[in-house]
C-alpha cells in the first residue's frame, strides 16, 4: 500500500493543476502546525481505520434491523410484502 501512496504523490506532484478531491489527497496534503506532512504509515493507518470504521457501522447496523425485525414481527411482516420475500 505505501507503494501506491508513492505512486500517488508522484501523479500529485507531476499534475499540480489537477485537483482529486478525495481521501487520499487530503490525507497526502495534510500538514501539522510545524509543517509536517503524515508518513505513508500514518496515511495507511488512518485509512485503515476509516476501513475497518466503515465495516463496523454497517454490521452494526443491519444486526440491529434483524434484532428489531425479530422482536417486533409485525414490521417483518411489512417488510417482507414491500421487499415481495
């Protein structure tokens, strides 16, 4: 993954015009109050963590749909005749 951190600071530094306008660049860009940008492993860190906060979120998320269905058996009924189950 750092290799292609690297081989996207080089498309940054060789496109100054180009704005990308996602994660990435901002994270490449970023710098701290002495000017410090993040090290490739920093950058691999965050981005993991937003993987990982991601995936979290949406198994959360449907676990406690089922849980809900399951509890209250009336809106599974809904559900089931709006999805046609």
């Amino acid at each position: 993954m750092g290799q292609a951190i690297e081989e996207r600071r080089k498309l940054m530094s060789f496109n100054k015009l180009r704005k990308w306008n996602d994660t990435m660049e901002a994270l490449i860009v970023t710098q701290d109050e002495d000017g410090r940008v993040l090290s490739n492993d920093e950058i691999i860190d965050i981005l993991l963590m937003y993987l990982n906060a991601g995936h979290e979120s949406s198994a959360h998320s449907i676990m406690w749909i089922l849980i809900y269905l399951k509890r209250y058996p009336q809106y599974f009924d809904k559900v089931k005749v709006r999805l046609s189950i």
